[in-house]
C-alpha cells in the first residue's frame, strides 16, 4: 500500500452522516460531495491542530489542487470518517492528505483517497504569503505524535 494511502499514519479524523442532498441520480454520493467532506476535514484538522475557535479558518489558505481517487460507493445512512494529514511544506503551500472511509459495524471500508495542495493566502490584500514557521512547527509537532 501507497504511504498516502496508510490510514495507521492519520492522527485526526471526523465523523460525517450521509445527507440526502449528498446523493445522486445514482442513490449515491455524488463525487462534488466528496469535495465537502475534504474541506469539512481540513477546517476542522487545522482547528483542533492549532487549537482555533470552531467557526475559526485558523489556516488562511485557498486550494489550488485537488486530486481524488474513488474506490467505493458511499450510500445514505453509511457513516463516513474523514482523515487528514498535512504530509509537507513549501514556502506558501502545504500538501494534505485525506482518507475518507466507510464504517459498517467494525468494518473500515475505503471510499476514496486524496490529495489537497493548499496555498496560504492572505484574505486581505489577496494574495499569497508565506505559511509562518510557528504554524508549521505546530503542525509537524501534531503530525509526529509530539503534541
């Protein structure tokens, strides 16, 4: 197995219900659904990470690539745990890795795999500015289990 694709190495994860507006013609989750439960996974990593308010974006990033790859079918009433892992750093970018699985009973079933290219951005002059080396420490502390 790929190490993206390892879920022993995610250290966050939330929980996600299924919706009704999730779902597609199909009587399954449409894949730009799958864009919401990434990002859901992301606001709430970078929070519980940098230990921001909930209705925070303690990150200030906007995303610049998204890469996804779909396994199984996520249908109405599965519950979905969304992983999250900050995998590296440039100057402005960081690269996040997401798992989104499946649960049913004690199975932990993969429904997809994906990487998120994130830009730090400044929300105020509109544009990109270099990720602050205090956020970065933070979050390599969180990511090698020394938090």
């Amino acid at each position: 197995m790929a190490k993206e694709n390892d879920v022993s190495l995610f250290k966050h994860k939330i929980s996600l219900k299924v919706r009704f507006s999730d779902l597609d013609a199909m009587r399954h989750v449409n894949n730009a659904a799958y864009l919401s439960y990434l990002e859901e996974g992301r606001i709430a990593y970078f929070n519980s990470v940098l230990k921001a308010p909930k209705n925070s974006l303690a990150f200030g990033a906007v995303v610049a690539r998204v890469e996804i790859d779909y396994l199984n079918p996520i249908e109405l009433g599965d519950d979905v745990e969304i992983l999250t892992r900050v995998v590296s750093f440039g100057n402005k970018s960081s690269v996040v890795n997401h798992a989104i699985m499946i649960r049913r009973g004690d199975a932990s079933i993969p429904a997809a795999f994906a990487v998120t290219k994130l830009v730090s951005f400044d929300y105020k002059s509109k544009k990109t500015v270099p990720i602050p080396e205090n956020i970065k420490e933070i979050i390599m502390k969180f990511e090698a289990g020394d938090e």
